[in-house]
C-alpha cells in the first residue's frame, strides 16, 4: 500500500458543483494533515490543514477520519479558478517531521 | 529571506554533463525536501533532510544523484552524468517539524 495514495482524476466539474476528494494513508501514527494546491507550472501551496474536528475555510471543508485513515477535501460551489491539482500531505513517520505528498488529484471546472 | 529560494530557475545542459542545484530554505526551518515533477505528473520523492539526522536517500533515482546541505541550511543537488529522463522540474521545500511545507519555485532541468 503506498504511503499516501489519491485518485489522479482529471475530475472533471461544471461550475457551481460540489466535489469531494479522498486521500488514504497507511500509517495510523500519523498526526498532521494537510492539502495542498499546485497550479499548472507553479509550485504546490498550502490550502488548508486538517484538523481531528474538521475544518472549514469559506468553499473548501477539510475532514480527517482516522479509523478508516483517509483526509477529505470538499470544494462546494466550484468556481472556474479553483481548477488546479490538490494534493494530500500527511506525516507519514508518526513523528511529526517527515511530510510526505501524494502524487494529487487534478480538477478542471468547466463553464 | 522571505520564502525558499532555488537556483538557477532554468538549466539546459547537454547529455552527460553535470549539473547543481541549489536551494536555499527559510531561515531557521529544520526540514528540507526535494522533489522532482515531470510535465504532466506527480511530485516524485527524491531527498529528506531534517537537522543533523542522517538524510533520508531513499527516492533518489540512481547514483548519479547526490544531495548535501551544509550548515543545516542551504542545499544543493548534484545530478552526473545528465541523461535525457532527467529533464524535469526539481523543486525544493523546507518547514518545521509538523508544520506546514513551503516550496521554492523550482528549477526547470532540460537534458539536450
């Protein structure tokens, strides 16, 4: 199983849908969690952490479900801009000093 | 500085020639990654360093590929013997311990 595995997608939505993605892990130590965003060319950025209660940041909830080990990303209302590659980050080690990225889920929003 | 900065931000260099890369991280980050992302893919693992640990080869390609920080600060990759499979974005983070990563802009790698 690979440390961090995502869907690649291309998830393909018309604006002002809600789309999910999920991102598995395969260690149950780990303790940080986040998602990031990387547009075409550009250096990936952080979107959000993901804490054990969940998170909202306007359009975008974040979800943690650590029995099933798996992070979600929810973007409601999509807009044409948040057509990018989100990719899942975990602490892979348990010991909160090795991040480690998984290969990204990519959305195209479409008018 | 204000962010991880990478040089150069682009290199085309021929086949078999040696190249260097360099980043340097946010001051004071114990943490620094390298990745390497060919067009169209994911980031792929390469090096992990954090403080004065040994570093963490284990996404290194082949032996031609080589990573030191010196001083617990800047970085740089070494790539021998350039082949044409190695042309892709190498792009470089660092952070603290748990929290949140920061990249450099990269560098764009053309083997010709």
């Amino acid at each position: 199983r690979k440390e961090v595995e995502q869907d690649p997608g291309p998830f393909n939505v018309p604006e002002g849908a809600t789309v999910a993605f999920n991102c598995t892990y395969s260690n149950s130590a780990s303790q940080s969690f986040f998602w990031y965003r990387q547009d075409c060319r550009k250096e990936p950025k952080l979107l959000m952490s993901v804490y054990s209660s969940g998170n909202e940041d306007g359009r975008f909830t974040a979800q943690l479900n650590r029995a099933s080990q798996y992070i979600s990303l929810l973007i409601r209302d999509s807009k044409l801009s948040d057509s990018a590659t989100y990719l899942c980050v975990v602490d892979y080690t348990g010991t909160a000093s090795k991040l480690t990225f998984g290969t990204g889920t990519r959305l195209q929003v479409t008018l | 500085g204000a962010g991880v900065s990478q040089s150069p931000s682009n290199k085309v260099t021929e086949k078999g020639k040696d190249v260097e890369l360099r980043c340097d991280p946010i001051s004071g980050h114990t943490a620094l990654y390298w990745y390497r992302q060919s067009l169209g893919q994911g980031l792929e693992f390469l090096i992990y360093f954090q403080g004065n640990s040994a570093p963490d080869k284990s996404g290194l390609p082949s032996d031609r590929f080589s990573a030191e920080r010196t001083g617990g600060s800047v970085s740089t990759l070494t790539i021998q013997r350039t082949q044409q499979e190695d042309s892709a974005v190498y792009l470089c983070a660092s952070s603290l311990r748990e929290e949140e990563a920061f990249f450099g802009q990269g560098t764009r790698l053309t083997v010709v």
